[in-house]
C-alpha cells in the first residue's frame, strides 16, 4: 500500500528547547507504526504536531501527497487523524453514550438518537467491548474510558488513530483486549500510531518501528527486521543503563504493620478489606496482584491521601493510624498517568521549586523567610544529574515536561527526605528503560541505608527481580506471602486470582 501519511523533516522549538530538531516518516494504510525513544525524545510533540495542537517552526506533512497545514485538532480530524489522549476528555456525570454524541460535529438538532445508538451498538459488538451505553462516565474504569475516546475517533471515520501510551493505565488483561481491537481496526485498513515503553508489547504489535532519539528520527525499522535487544541498543545509543545490586540480607525488625485495615470507597464499597501486612527493615516487599484488587488504596491511605475506616497502620509500637507522624514516617512515589493530581507536583513552578516541596521547612534552603536561592538551584541540578531528567531553561515551569520527566522529578523529591518507608505505586510506569533501571537501582540502594519499600507493581519480572518478598493482594485482602527465590510465575498467578493461599507472614 502506498504511504497515506508523510512527514518530512520536521522541526518544533519551544523557548530554549528543541523538541523537534529533524523528524521524517511515514504511514501506510493498515499498519501500526511505532513510536519509540526515551523519555523527552520527542514523541508526544510530534503527535501534538500532527493533530494541530502544535505548528511546527520547519517541515512538510502531506496526506495522500497532497501538502496540509492544520491549525487546530479539527483540522486534523477532518483529514481523518484523530487521537486517543493520554488525559481523557470525558464530561464524568455525562453517560458513555451522551460522551460520543458531544463529540460529534454535524448530530443534527433534532438527531435520531436511535439510529446513533445503534451505530455506535455495532461498534462496541463488532470490537466485544464491554460498555454499557447508559452508565455515566465517572463510574467507568480507567480501561472502559479508553474505549469511549477510541469510538469518538471510529464514529468520526478516522483512518488513522494515534495512541500515545494507551498501555500505561491499563492492566494486561485490558492492553491485551486493546490489541487484539487494534489487529481488527488494522485489517479494515485503518493506520495506527502507537506509542510505548514497554519492549514486549512493542514486538507483538508493530509492523514497523521508528526510533526518535533527541529529536531525531534515527531509523525506522520493518517487522522481522528487528528483536528487542536492537531496538533498545538504538534507542539508548551511547548512554549508559544503571548496573545496581541487591543485598539479600534484611533484618527481622518489623518497621511497619498493618492490622485489619479497612478503607471505603466513593461508592460505600471495601478497596481494603481488613487488610494485613508486615514490612521488614531493609526489605522491598512487592505487592503483587491484578490491578483494582485494593493497591491503589493501599497506596493512598499509607501516604495520607484516604483515611482508613477500621484497623491499625503501627510504626514499631506507635499508632500512626490517624497521626500527623505517618507523613515523616512514609513517603510515597506513584506513576503519573492515572490522576496526575494526586500525586503533589506544583506543575505552574519550577522543576527547582517542585524538587525542594517536601523539604522548605527544614532549614537548607531558606534563611529566616528567605529562600536559598544558590541551595535550590544546587540541589537541583544534583537531582536533574542523578535522574538524568530533561529540564527546560531553568525555571521553567514543571507542566513543559515530558510524561517520564514528570515521573522523575516526583520520584527524585520523594527520595530526597530519605524516608524511613516509601510506598511506591507503579514506580516505573511511563519510565524509559535507561530511567527505569535507575528508579531500581535507587530503591535497592535505599535498602542498603535500610530504607524499607512496599514496591506495587504490574510486572511480574520487576517484582520478582527487586523484591525481598511478595505479597499477593486479591480483592482488597492479603492471600499471602511468597519468596520471590522460590516461585513460579504460575503460582503468583493463581493467588492473584484467589484460587490458592500463600504462606502467611
Ligand atoms: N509546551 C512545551 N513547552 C516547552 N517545552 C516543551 C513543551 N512540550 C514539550 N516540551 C519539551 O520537549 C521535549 C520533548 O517532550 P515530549 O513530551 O515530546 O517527550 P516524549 O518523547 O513524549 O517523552 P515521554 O516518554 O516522557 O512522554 C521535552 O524536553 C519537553 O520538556
Ligand atoms: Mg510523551
């Protein structure tokens, strides 16, 4: 099939960067095309590009060979490219189905709302999606969202659907259903961009892979042309992949106990449903298990975000259940995409400001009411250094930031208190593979000072790989402990879906 989409030598600048300096390729007709490159290398730019949101300083688009110019999204739609956004665009008390025809130009005033229900019926038939037309937004999960901005996009003919990490928010039974609906939309010839960090899914998905490095589109590479190995050696190029170490030795020194814990949801139903933990000094204890099972609460009501309604949260002997104490002792980490609000980065101040948020009161970065300005900036570039993360000119605001550097400056505070417990919540989600060795790396090394971590996580070969032991969560309760030496996959598996009990702590 012939290139429907070419881009050709793109550059996109922003006052003191350049997001874009040299960006060419190209889309056929029924193909998923790849986006990959490390965190701030440009990705998401070029996709704003492509959908109008951004006018490039330099550089040619052209569909069907014919040049374009957009100078909106609406411009994009109507050459029929449209974009799942990483940030649903959702009115949440609205139904799924009131959502589709809000996104819809020419529903005529008085519009049969019939014959759009049954279009847009067909689709979520035709595709096996489970979505109920009626049910308002807000009660949707994150995955069933994600099908709501996908049917806009078909109900408005696009032929080429831009995805920009639909993955990192979904669990893998989900990501598994997205592709197999994106095999199907590929078949009826449409055009997939898709974008992720995750290696295993790059290979079961793309016919074609191009790798933006800094800017630069470096090559694009043809399915059987390339195993993960070489898209990784291209990608990272010269920089260098952090080698850390575990120490296995932890002590029996119980840092932190859970007791019985219980915490409710919005809709009156148990997330934690006296729920038990035990976390050791200088342990990584991963929590394994199905997303949605009670992690996330877990996560908020150790860091203080939910408060629980039964049970006991104990530092050593003392009850920090409900005292102000919890926030010295425990600090938490989470990955942005699922609600960037709760995750306490300022994004209208500076990468500086944001990296001293926990620390202003203590005493190394002010004098009086002053600011250490030199401390700030010293601090800083000391963390911008260790995390490898890419900053705009200095002070510019945090929001300019790419997705993963985002994560970064939130992970690199965290850690700046030296926290006696960190909890992190998808840690490395969203991180580029060099980014997400070094989150690792840090965790590990924590735990040589005697940091202890409750690591939650998705992938089983990053629990297995930093965890002490693992905890196995199903349906807000502990099924039981596991000793990552001496497992299976399988058996993880089987008591995440609660068909088998572990040992007790
Ligand atoms: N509106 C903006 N203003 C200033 N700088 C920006 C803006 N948008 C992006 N940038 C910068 O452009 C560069 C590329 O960012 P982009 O978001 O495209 O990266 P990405 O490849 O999507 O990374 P990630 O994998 O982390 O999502 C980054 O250095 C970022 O800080
Ligand atoms: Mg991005």
């Amino acid at each position: 099939m012939p290139d429907f989409l070419q881009i050709e030598h793109i550059r996109k600048t922003f006052p003191g960067v350049i997001a874009l300096d040299d960006v060419s390729f190209s889309v056929t007709g029924g193909e998923i095309h790849t986006l990959l490159g490390e965190n701030g290398a440009g990705k998401s730019t070029l996709m704003n590009v492509l959908t109008g949101l951004y006018h490039p300083d330099r550089g040619e688009i052209r569909i069907d060979g014919q040049k374009v110019g957009f100078t909106s999204p609406r411009d994009s739609l109507s050459c029929g490219i449209g974009m799942v956004h990483q940030h649903f665009m959702l009115v949440p008390a609205h139904s799924v189905f009131e959502n589709i025809l809000l996104a819809l130009d020419n529903v005529p005033n008085l519009f049969n709302r019939k014959e759009y229900r049954a279009r847009i019926k067909q689709l979520i038939d035709q595709f096996g999606l489970d979505l109920d037309l009626d049910s308002p937004v807000w009660k949707l999960s994150i995955g069933a969202q994600q099908w709501i901005e996908l049917i806009k996009l078909l109900m408005r003919d696009c032929r080429l659907l831009i995805l920009d990490e639909p993955t990192a928010v979904l669990t893998p039974q989900e990501a598994d259903r997205l592709f197999s609906v994106l095999q199907q939309l590929k078949q009826q010839g449409k055009s997939i961009i898709f974008i992720s960090h995750k290696m295993r899914e790059v290979m079961q998905i793309s016919d074609r892979v191009t790798i933006l490095k800094k800017g630069h589109s470096i090559a694009t590479l043809e399915r059987g042309s390339f195993d993960e190995n070489r898209l990784a050696s291209l990608m990272i190029g010269t920089d260098q992949i952090p080698e850390w170490q575990k120490n296995l030795q932890m002590s029996e020194e119980i840092v932190l106990e859970i007791q019985g814990l219980s915490v409710r949801n919005d809709r009156g139903l148990s997330d934690l449903d006296s729920f038990d933990l035990k976390l050791k000094k200088g342990e990584i204890l991963g929590i394994a298990g199905v997303a949605g099972n009670g992690q996330k609460a877990l996560a908020e009501v150790l860091t203080g975000l939910k408060s629980a309604s039964q049970g006991r949260i104990m530092a050593k002997d003392k009850d920090i259940t409900h005292s102000d104490a919890k926030k010295a002792y425990i600090a938490g980490i989470a990955h942005i995409p699922e609600d960037r609000k709760s995750i306490g980065i300022a994004p209208d101040m500076s990468v500086d400001e944001n990296l001293i948020m926990k620390s202003f009161r203590n005493g190394a970065f002010s004098h009086w009411i002053f600011q250490d300005k030199k401390a700030i900036r010293r601090n800083a570039a000391e963390k911008i250094d260790q995390f490898a993360i890419k900053t705009g000119p200095d002070g510019s605001p945090v929001r300019y930031l790419s997705g993963g550097n985002i994560q970064k400056v939130i992970i690199a505070r965290e850690l700046s208190e030296k926290p006696a417990v960190l909890v992190a919540l998808y840690p490395t989600r969203g991180l580029d593979i060099g980014s997400a060795e070094y989150v690792h790396k840090v965790i590990a090394d924590g735990a040589d000072r005697g940091m202890s971590t409750i690591l939650i996580a998705e992938d089983l070969d990053e629990l297995l790989k930093l965890s002490d032991r693992i905890a196995v969560m199903f349906r807000g309760q502990l099924v039981g402990y596991v000793d990552p030496r001496n497992t299976t996959r399988e058996e993880i598996g089987l008591m995440m879906s609660g068909e088998k009990q572990g040992v007790a702590g």
